[in-house]
C-alpha cells in the first residue's frame, strides 16, 4: 500500500505547487505566475510547451514586475533546453534577440531604420519574419507599460479558421512558390538579399497543420493566379466572417506583466492604432 499512497502524495504536490492552464479571454489558455523562477522549473516549462503544441497560443501573467525579461529569457533557454524549441533569432544585422516596441520618432533600433512596429501606427494582419527563408517559429510579447489611452489592442486570429474560408484553388495556389517577399530595410542583415520567392502557405513538420506567412505591404504576385489568390486572401481577412473569429486583446486583458506566447505560423497578429506615447512591450522571436 505504500507505493501508491507515495504515488498519489507526489501527484498532489504537482498539483499544488504548478500553476494551473485555465481558459481565459474566449478561447486564448492562461497560465498565472506567482514566481518568476518557475521558468527554470522541468514541470512548468512542459505545461507552457505542451500548451503551445496543442492551442498555438499562450497569455502568461507575472505576479511580479520584470523589467529586464529575466523569465522570458530563461523560458525560452528553457523550452530549448528541453523541449527543443531552437534558441533565439536575432533580429537585424546590429540586434539580437530582444527588441523593445515603441514609439520611436527618433531613436531606430536597426539599420537607422524606423520598423512599422516603432510607429503609432495600425499594424493590419501579419506574421512576423514572413520575409526570412525560415521563419521562427514561435514569439514572445511581454507587456512593460500597456497603452492607457485606449489604443494598442492585439488582435489575433487562428489560422485554421481562415483556411476553409478561401477557395481551394486559391490555398492551392498560396502554396506555391508564386511570391516575391521583400526583406524591410530595418532587418536587412545581408545587404545581398533584399527579397525571397516562396509560397505564402506551407505545411507543419509532420503534416498535421497549415502555417501561414503574410504580410501585405512587402507581397508581390508573380503571376496572376498568385495575384488572383493574393486578393482573395486579402478580401476575406477584411471580412464579416473573419471578424467573428478575431480575438481582441487590449491593454485591460494584457495588463503590466502579461506575456503573450504565440505559434508564428498557426495564429495572424494586428495592431491597432498606438494612442499612448509610453507604450511599451518587448519581443523576442
């Protein structure tokens, strides 16, 4: 008898002692943090993958202020570690892995360039490195100062549900090799290489799902059923059936503290207009 009760005693300290994966804004799971070093912790970083190869999408809230990002980046050192997530990519030429995302009207953190995501500007549907041969494959926002002005909402949008709204010979044609991707002049890191051609649609390793790369404002066509295609895409993400499946996370949802964890290929991400001068998060891909 004393193996099993050993047994159930051990189960009921994990239960304890590990925060609990609970739904929370629609359908987005959520993970509280009392402490910042559970990111170090075996059990934790299996919850925080497991979730991540299940949903695609994780909101994690700090109890505690971190404004150095010590738990994201030992998160991620971790779910390498472990579970072999890949480290870090760096993001320009002259940055490494993190990058804080401001209004910026002066001061470029890459390439004397300003990035769309340094403006105050509406950041419509993308994913992000959709011009790199090999996009990383999941992201990380942390929330430093939210906007408190009503502005900054995070959008996002499962791309499973915006598949079965194209056409099948437009997602054959996303498919294939048919787009010209222009690298932004910010995250240039080979003057050489400006631009790619590849597919906007690609399958998962393993072949058990779709994932997109997209950003409008850097697209061409190169013929005209990859235009044709394109224009559908487009269409239906200004649509009313795409509006229902759209999550919107604004700065209430996403307080001081909140880290967003998104698969990069599996959910679309836009910005609404940025209304707070202050706001701040951090991003490491």
């Amino acid at each position: 008898m004393l193996r099993p009760l050993r047994l159930l005693h051990k189960m009921w300290q994990l239960r304890v002692r590990s925060p609990r994966i609970h739904c929370h804004m629609s359908t987005v799971p959520f993970l509280s943090v009392p402490n910042p070093d559970l990111a170090s912790q075996p059990n934790h970083l299996r919850i925080v993958h497991h979730t991540l190869q299940t949903s695609g999408i994780l909101h994690i809230q700090l109890a505690l202020p971190d404004k150095d990002s010590h738990y994201i980046q030992n998160l991620v050192l971790g779910l390498h570690k472990q579970h072999a997530h890949g480290l870090p990519v760096t993001h320009s030429a002259d940055r490494g892995w993190m990058w804080d995302i401001r209004p910026s009207p002066e001061s470029f953190q890459s390439n004397n360039t300003q990035a769309r995501s340094e403006t105050m500007e509406e950041f419509p549907w993308h994913t992000d490195c959709s011009y790199e041969e090999s996009p990383p494959r999941f992201f990380a926002l942390q929330v430093l100062q939210p906007d408190q002005c009503g502005g900054g909402t995070l959008s996002v949008m499962n791309v499973d549900e915006l598949l079965p709204l194209l056409r099948p010979s437009a997602r054959q044609t996303l498919f294939s090799p048919s787009f010209r991707i222009r690298v932004p002049p910010e995250f240039v890191k080979d003057k050489g290489k400006t631009s790619i051609v590849d597919s906007l649609l690609a399958t998962n390793t393993g072949g058990k799902s779709t994932k997109l790369r997209f950003r409008e404002d850097i697209v061409t066509p190169l013929s005209d059923k990859a235009a044709e295609a394109l224009a559908e895409l487009k269409s239906v993400l200004l649509s009313s059936a795409v509006k229902a499946r759209i999550l919107d996370l604004t700065a209430q949802k996403l307080s001081r503290g909140a880290i967003i964890l998104m698969d990069n290929g599996r959910w679309l991400h836009a910005r609404s207009v940025v209304k707070d001068p202050n706001r701040h998060l951090r991003r490491v891909r």
